[in-house]
C-alpha cells in the first residue's frame, strides 16, 4: 500500500493560484457624495428616476451610450431655498467589475463634478485622481465627452476612463430628458 497524501499538497494549492484576488474600497457613502460634490447645500431631496423604454431610446440617441438601467438613484441639493443641482449615482463596468461614481450636474445640466464612490478592480484606480476628473467640469449636451479626445486617457485604466467617459455622457442625457 501506498502513501499517496503528498498528492494532496499541489492540488490544494493550484486552486488558490487559479482565482484572482478581490479587491474593493470604498471611498464614499451617497450622503458623502453629496456632500463632497454640493457642499453649499443644505438638503438633498432624495428622488428615483424611473426611465419609460421611450425615455431610454431617447437617452441612447443623444448620448450614443446604451442605457443599461432603467431606474437611477438622484439627489436635488438646495441651498438657500433654490435648487443648487442634481447629484446621480450611476454604476459602468471596468474591466470586470463595476465602478460606482457620483455626477454632480448644475441646473443648467452641465457637470459641476464627478467622484468615484466604489472601485472593485484590481487596476485603474488612478480615475480617482482629482486633475483626471476635473476634466468633466463644465461638460454638457452636445460637448464630444470622448476618451483620448477632450478626455485624457490613464495608461493602465483605459476601460475604465472609457465607462465612466460614457456613462456621465450618458447621465448629462438623462438629465435633459428626465430631469430638466
């Protein structure tokens, strides 16, 4: 009879070599965001967006970006009695996993910010620096909102750059089908 348990040690460590490890942070709770993005507001009415299919082709023809969600979580900051702007949650895929990121919009529907609320990659959580995000402020309907065009490319977080490019293209849509 043989003594085959050293058999057993390679095959409990392939398995472990096979899976790729997680990796999540969280940077920012909603209320953070808003916070973070509207800091003059002094309320934030919470308000879903529930988008009609009619919406959603709508959103698709002025954005060239699919809608993947038909409901979106959204915030109206106010400030002294007026309505300061909106602040949306949205979700874009990275390379594998999702990024949660908060638009700030104007009334006017232009950006006043983006943050990056969620990274689960393993790579690319260079769209977290301030300068690349900066580059959002004051984007509106019609503006390109294009990645290696208006918008700088991160070497090592492409895919990401590119979602989240187009998925605050696609919330500036939202809003002037949706919210405006």
């Amino acid at each position: 009879m043989h003594n085959h348990n050293w058999l057993m040690v390679p095959a409990a460590i392939i398995p472990a070599t096979l899976v790729a490890p997680a990796f999540a942070v969280q940077y920012l709770t909603a209320e953070q965001a808003q916070h973070a993005l509207f800091p003059e507001a002094a309320s934030f009415v919470h308000t879903d967006i529930i988008l009609s299919p009619e919406m959603q082709e709508r959103i698709e023809q002025l954005s060239g970006v699919r809608v993947r969600n038909a409901a979106l979580q959204a915030w109206r900051a106010e400030a002294g009695g007026k309505q300061s702007g909106w602040l949306v949650v949205d979700e874009v895929i990275g390379k594998h996993e999702f990024i949660t990121y908060a638009v700030a919009l104007l009334p006017d529907g232009s950006v006043k910010g983006i943050d990056i609320m969620d990274y689960r990659e393993t790579h690319g959580g260079q769209v977290r620096n301030e300068k690349w995000r900066a580059q959002f402020v004051g984007k509106k309907q019609g503006d390109a909102i294009r990645l290696n065009d208006d918008i700088r490319n991160i070497s090592g977080a492409t895919l990401s750059c590119k979602n989240i490019s187009n998925g605050v293209k696609r919330i500036i849509a939202t809003f002037q089908v949706a919210m405006k």
